[in-house]
C-alpha cells in the first residue's frame, strides 16, 4: 500500500501542471512561426515566380479530320482500309467501277489524236496555197508580158485587135486567178498563224477533253492526301456513291495541338511563343510534353457559337468568359514515343516570364499550314499522256507552223 496521502498526492499534480502548460504554448508559438513563414515563403514565391504561370485544365487535343470525298460518282468496288489502319499519302483508300471513265477516256484519246492529223492538214494547206500563189505570179507574170508584146505588134498592124483582146482577157483572167489565191493563202495562214501543232487552240481543246477524261477515270481510285490513320470508316462495298459524299477520314497524329481555354482574367500576361508544359490524363503527370503559344483566339467560344448568349436582357448575370488558346509541340518526335489521340484531356501550363512576344500575330502567313501534292501529280500524268499522243501522230511530220 502506499504511504502517500491524498493531500500530498494533490500537491505532487499542482506542481506537474504548470510544465504541461508551457510546453503546449510553445507548441502553438512553434506553430505560428511556422505559419507565418509558410505565408511568407508562400508570398514570396508568388510575387518573384508563382504569378508568372498560368495554367488550365480546359484543354483537349485537337487536330486535322481529312475528310475523304470522292471527286466522281461511282459504285464502290475495292475499300482499301478500315479504322486505325495506318496509311501514307498517296495509298489506296477506296476504289470505285471505272468501266464507264475509261470509254470516255479512250474516246478523248482518239479525239485528240483526230485532231493532230487535222491540224497538220491545216499547216498543209497553207504551204499548198502558198505553192498555189506562186505559181499564179508566174501565169500573171507570163500573160503580162504576153500581153505587152502583142500590144506593141497592134500598134504597128502585125497582129488584130481581136488577138490583142484575147490576150488582155488572159491578163485579167490570171489576176483574179492570184488574188483567189492569195485570198485562199490568207485564210489558211490565219487558222495556223503564230502558233504550232501542240499548240493549236483545236489541239488544246482536244487536250483539255483529253485531261479531264484521265482525271475522271484517275480519281475512280481515291487515294490518302496525308499520312495519317482511319477513322469514321462509313462506305461499303456496292454503294453508289455521289461526289462530295463522306466516306471516312485521315487523322494525321503527328499534326495535332493542344486547344486550351483560359479565363479572360488569365490573358494579361499571355503571349505567343511563351513555352507551355502539357501533362495528358491517359499518361499522367510522369509524361510531360514542351510546347509553345502558337495563337490566342480572336474571340470567346461563345461568341462563335451558333446561338450566341443575348445579355441585354434584365436577368443578366456576368460569367468569366475563356478564350481558346493554340498550343503547338515543340518536338512533333514526342508524338512518337507517347501519341495522343483527338479529343483528349490535358492540363497546360504556360511560363509568363517571356513577354517579347505579341498578343496577336502581326504577318500574314508566307507558306500554306499544310498541303498535299497527290492531286498535282495524276494531273502530270495526264500532260504526259497527252505529250505522247501528240508526238505519236506527228511522226514523220516536219510542219512547225
């Protein structure tokens, strides 16, 4: 048992207590400080670094859908490739029945070969004529000089004035004869005139016929015009199909960008070319992506929206209004190793510590964004069908003009 009394045990607690009461009070000066100097460090950051970062997670992918239209009607026969398939520019997407676009074509074909032949009958006819004009100088020349002769044989009586009369009439005969004929030169010359066979306006427009002919028959193939991958897969074997109709889509993945809308409230310090950190939510914080302020929108999302908002009415309330901002990669390679697919989410971080730049850009654009050169070369291959049906049928032909 214990020899301790409770008056005694009374006194023991009354001098533990006063301990306890200090330590706690040093424990919340303690914590004071350090909320003190969190707010301070806090502030500090801000004001020298903090404030200088604007960021969002209002932003998704965005990025070209090329869509897939054909250019002439036709029946599907051959679908080339399907969603997600991987295809290159100029690969075989879709073709279409081409029965009818290669009558035509062989039909243009023929035409413009008819036509060189008659052209060159045209650059015949003028050295024919001219052939003919000189020949008639020579008759007028000779029944002039027949003429004079007996001209001077009447005035001495040697010969009648009715032989005299004949060969006046054969002067006058031949004279008309080489006006016919020089009249006949002139209008051959003006059918050819400055111009030579490949040239001709006839030959042009058997040409132009001809060229529209292959391009018909050319584009019952419809090729990808950019790399990309399939999507929106929507034709089917056996459809007739009208120009314009939507069959599918190319979605080339190593030309998107991000679309971030920022607050209004956060465009004060923003400016292109400002850099831009980009975290994706499909790969996480631990995949961050480098970009740059390609573009801040000219408007609001609501200002472009088919039914814009009417505030002037009385139940009007102010909304912070964002504003789209273009943010392009700075490594397209990034793509690479972490593609991203249209429509994702993203976070965005823009550093506004680089001010140089402007807020709107201020030169016109010097190269197109982006283009295709598939189309340019099936009309090459035309111009070269062309050139040889023309060489084919100027064999063994030296006419030039």
């Amino acid at each position: 048992m214990s020899s301790q009394t409770p008056l005694a045990a009374d006194n023991t607690a009354a001098t533990q207590q006063p301990p306890q009461k200090n330590r706690r009070g040093f424990l919340l000066r303690l914590l004071g400080v350090v909320v003190v100097l969190a707010i301070i460090g806090w502030t500090a950051w801000y004001f020298l670094d903090g404030r200088w970062y604007e960021s969002t997670d209002d932003a998704y992918v965005n990025g070209n859908v090329v869509q897939i239209t054909p250019q002439v009607p036709g029946t599907v026969v051959t679908i080339g490739a399907d969603d997600g398939d991987r295809v290159h520019a100029g690969d075989v997407l879709i073709k279409l029945d081409g029965s009818n676009t290669q009558v035509a074509l062989a039909e243009a074909q023929a035409g413009l070969a008819s036509t060189v032949r008659k052209v060159r009958g045209l650059y015949s006819n003028v050295s024919g004529a001219r052939a003919d004009v000189a020949a008639r100088k020579i008759a007028v020349d000779k029944a002039r000089q027949d003429f004079n002769r007996r001209r001077d044989l009447a005035k001495s009586g040697a010969i009648s004035a009715e032989e005299l009369s004949h060969a006046q009439d054969t002067l006058t005969t031949a004279e008309s004869a080489l006006t016919a004929a020089q009249q006949q030169y002139q209008t051959s010359k003006v059918l050819v005139d400055d111009t030579v066979v490949a040239s001709h306006p006839d030959v042009q427009t058997a040409a132009a016929k001809l060229r529209q002919a292959y391009l018909d028959n050319e584009r019952t193939t419809i090729v990808a015009p950019v790399d990309g991958y399939v999507a929106k897969r929507s034709v089917q074997l056996g459809q007739r199909i009208a120009p314009g109709a939507p069959l599918m889509a190319v979605v080339p993945l190593h030309q998107v960008w991000i679309d971030a809308n920022f607050k209004e409230t956060q465009l004060t310090h923003m400016r292109i070319g400002q850099p831009v950190e980009i975290t994706t939510d499909v790969y996480g914080s631990s995949v961050k992506y480098k970009g740059t302020v390609q573009s801040l929108g000219v408007g609001t999302g609501s200002a472009f929206s088919l039914l814009p908002a009417q505030n002037a009415t009385g139940n009007w309330i102010k909304i912070v209004q964002r504003v789209p901002v273009r943010v392009f990669f700075s490594d397209p390679k990034q793509l690479d190793d972490h593609p991203l697919r249209i429509g994702l989410s993203t976070d965005v971080e823009v550093s506004l510590h680089d001010q140089n730049g402007p807020m709107l850009a201020t030169q016109a654009p010097t190269q197109p964004a982006f283009s295709t050169d598939v189309y340019q070369k099936q009309l090459a291959k035309a111009d070269g069908v062309i050139e040889q049906i023309i060489h084919a049928n100027m064999a063994g032909s030296d006419v030039t003009k």
